[in-house]
C-alpha cells in the first residue's frame, strides 16, 4: 500500500469512527488550514490558489452554518449561526479585496469556537471510556452538533 492509499485509509476510518464533536472539530481545524493557506497566497500573490483555499474554508463554514440544530441546539445554535454568517460574509473580502487580514479575522474567530469543540469531543471521549457496557450521556451542548459529512480532500 502506498502512503498516499495509507493515508487515504487512516483518514476514512478516523472519518467512519469520529463523533459529531469530532467531525465538527476537523471541519473547524480543516477551515482554519484553509485560511492559513489563503493567507499565504495571497502574500505570494497566487491569486488562483487563494480562491481554491478560501473557497473550501467558506464551503466548510457554510456546511456547518447549513446543518445547525436550531430546535435542538437551542441558543448556542443561534449563537453558531450568527458566528458562521459573519465569517462567510468576512470571507467575501478574502477574494474580493485580496484582504489577509479578513482571513486572519475568521480565524480568530474560529479559534475558540474549535477550542470548545475539542474540549466537548475530549469529555465525550473520557466519558465513553469507562463506561464501556453502559452508554454515557452526551453534553447538553452537543445536541447543537451539525449532523457531518466530512470531504477533506483538496
């Protein structure tokens, strides 16, 4: 097997074995990289491969925003919702006025976001594991989580 097969196979299987948390945390990690690298094209001035990389940012930002529980999710799904329509209309500027600062911004904003994620996928983790034969409750938080299908590749 090749390491580009090996690769692809480690990513499915973290993919098919990944809690909604964690979905939403390699969205949230895949959008930030995206943004890295518009970033840095644009300071290459490789206009083509900052669209491809924001581009990707602002699908991954509009998948997430698209699949929010609102019912569920209560306030901090509104809250979600309001954080992602600014970040999509931030982004705007990436490719509009060639701008690093709005992708720094969207990131930024992005940061704690993930960091709460990731916190809530490492508790839902910890609280799993001990309890083998008997299922853990999720945090309340959690029933915000977008239902996630995850295309990482490029």
């Amino acid at each position: 097997m090749s390491g580009y097969g090996a690769a692809t196979t480690y990513q499915t299987q973290a993919l098919m074995t990944a809690s909604p948390a964690q979905l939403v945390v390699m969205l949230l990690e895949k959008a930030t990289a995206c943004l890295h690298e518009a970033i840095t094209a644009i300071e290459a001035q490789q206009i083509e491969e900052r669209w491809r990389a924001n581009k990707r940012a602002i699908e991954i930002i509009h998948h997430l925003d698209l699949t929010l529980d609102l019912d569920r999710g209560g306030e901090i799904a509104v809250n979600l919702r309001q954080l992602y329509t600014f970040a999509l209309r931030r982004l705007a500027d990436v490719d509009f006025n060639n701008d690093t600062q709005a992708a720094r911004d969207v990131i930024t904003l992005l940061e704690p976001i993930l960091a709460s994620w990731r916190e809530l996928a490492r508790g839902q983790l910890e609280a799993e594991a001990p309890a083998v034969s008997s299922p853990a409750k999720a945090p309340a938080a959690a029933e915000a989580a977008p239902s996630v299908s995850l295309n990482v590749s490029a």
